[in-house]
C-alpha cells in the first residue's frame, strides 16, 4: 500500500529510533534492551535477520533493493511489518521505469517515493529520465526541503551523497525525539588497498572500508553473497539493454572502454570523494542543528564514523536508555 511522506509528519511523535547502517559496528547494539523503533539503511536488514525486524527500511539508489525485479521483490515483501521508503528519482534516473501500477499491484508492504534531488521542481542538469516523474502537485520538492518546512528552518540540505542523510531527514520528518545511530561509518578517505583486494562485497563497501560481519549469522552472509551476484548479473544485463537501447555502436564501445579503463584508475575514482564527505557533513550539520534547536536528541553510538565530528551529534560509548 502506497503512503504519502506528507502524511507521516509526527507520525511517531517523542518516540525514540535507532538509524541503523551496515558498518562494523552494527551488531554491538543491545536490540533486545531497545523498545524503540529501527531505521534501517544499505542491506543492514539482511545482515540482522533473526536478530531485529526493522520498522523503516530507506533505499536511495538503482540497485538495491529495486522493487521492479523478482528476486528484490520477494525480500521486501518478506519484511511484511516494514515500511519501505524508495528514493523515487535515484530509482528512476536511468535504469528502470517508473510504474505506479506494478508497485501497487506487486508490492505487498506500505511503501514510500520520495524525491531527494529536483529542488524547487527543477529538472537535472543534463536532464534525465527521472525529471520526467516531477510532481508539482506537492507543496514541498524533495524530502530535504521538507524538513526544513516542517521546522521552519531558513537552508535546507542538498543532494548529498549518502542514504544515512535521508533516513536522518526522515526521522526528523515523523518526529522522533530522540535518535540514536550504529552501524553508520562515512569514511573520509577510501581504503584503496582494500579497493583493489576486495572491491565492492559483502565483507567491504565501495571505499574499502568494514561491513558487519562479527556477531552476524553466517546463513545470512552466504545468502547476502548469492543476492549480491544474482543482482550484479541483472544489473549488468540491463544496463547494457537499456544503453543498447539509446546509443548507437560507436558510443558503446567508448563505454565499454571507458568501463575497463576505470578499472585501472582507481585513485582517479576518488579524488572527488573529499568533497564528497565534506557536503555529507554539512547536509547531516544542517540536520543536526534542527534537532538542537528543537530539542531533538541525536546520539551516534560508533566510534570511528566521523559523525563524531558534527556538531549537536553525541557520542556515546554505549547506548542506554
């Protein structure tokens, strides 16, 4: 069942929510003491099967989880007490098309679009497939401004680069009061020794730093490892159609060039990461300054995540009630 972002402003009103991100630190939380409700981010859900049922689930990209494809499809609908939160134009930026009709016909949870990037109903510079899904009817934009409306805050906060930021926004949006974060790292510079051992997997993310594996169930690692194959597969098969599709021979072999010249670049990749960060941390300052402002607790309960460096987030060594 589909649900409107705007309906769900203070749904959850001076109740309390863990943000929950797939980093190294992930299961050193205390589930069985929380009573509050769990946020989750990236494939954290699947690394703490058994262990917690997320009440959120937050999805900003075109890979994971893509509720157009069956074998994504049956997971979200297996967490049938979670609210699914798609970042609608991150979903349809170029790979998939949008259908409202297959998502209510097929999806068997409550799920959520949101827009994170057309601020003020503007479209993409160059424009993009998304641009075209723009709904104007809203009286708010994207989830950022929304934010900032509901506080009545004078910024907002921009494009970003990270999901933990919408998931942060969202929490403000339903109205927690008090929100505490594990598992979420944001890294500053990129692992690159990992990078080139490892690439992106199930044990490291795309920068080479820690995803949870202690304490996780090594069925759950093992089915993660087969999802993430099976999804690399399609992934690469629809691309591949959907350029097929739009470019001519010539642009495809400059892309499939392109594609095995980055491989051996891999410090080029990164460069911009720096700034990458560095907006990150901004957009989360902007957030974190709303919640002092109107006395939002915000406790970041890793250790090394240089959300430990904003300010109005505090850390804690452990959590308690």
């Amino acid at each position: 069942m589909e649900l409107k972002l705007e309906n769900l402003i203070n749904k959850e009103k001076s109740n309390t929510c863990l943000i929950l991100g797939p980093g190294e630190t992930m299961m050193d939380f205390p589930f069985k003491k929380f009573n509050g409700k769990i946020i989750v981010i990236g494939d954290a859900a699947l690394r703490g099967k058994g262990v917690f049922v997320p009440d959120y689930w937050v999805a900003s990209n075109n890979h994971f989880p893509v509720p157009y494809l069956s074998l994504h499809r049956k997971i979200i609908n297996n967490f049938n007490k979670t609210i699914f939160l798609f970042a609608e134009s991150t979903l349809h930026d170029h790979l998939w098309k949008k259908s409202i009709n297959t998502l209510k016909k097929l999806l068997k949870v409550k799920w959520v679009l949101y827009d994170e990037r057309h601020f003020d109903f503007k479209k993409c510079i160059p424009e993009k497939k998304c641009c075209k899904y723009i709904n104007k009817k809203k009286d708010y934009s994207t989830i950022q401004e929304l934010v900032s409306k509901i506080y009545k805050h004078n910024s907002h906060a921009t494009l970003g680069g990270s999901v933990f930021e919408h998931a942060l926004a969202f929490a403000l949006i339903v109205g927690f009061s008090k929100v505490y974060i594990q598992g979420v790292d944001l890294p500053t510079k990129a692992n690159k020794n990992l990078i080139k051992i490892k690439d992106i997997n199930v044990r490291y993310g795309e920068l080479g730093y820690n995803y949870a594996i202690n304490k996780i169930d090594q069925k759950n690692i093992i089915n993660i490892e087969k999802i993430q194959f099976k999804t690399k597969m399609i992934i690469e098969k629809q691309s591949s159609k959907v350029f097929n599709i739009e470019n001519n021979i010539f642009n495809y072999l400059c892309y499939y060039t392109s594609k095995i010249l980055t491989k051996f670049l891999i410090k080029k990749k990164y460069l911009n990461f720096n700034n990458d960060i560095r907006e990150i941390l901004n957009n989360i300052k902007i957030y974190s300054d709303i919640a002092k402002k109107n006395k939002i607790k915000i406790y970041n309960l890793s250790k090394k995540s240089n959300l430990n460096k904003v300010k109005n987030i505090t850390y804690l060594k452990k959590y308690s009630s």
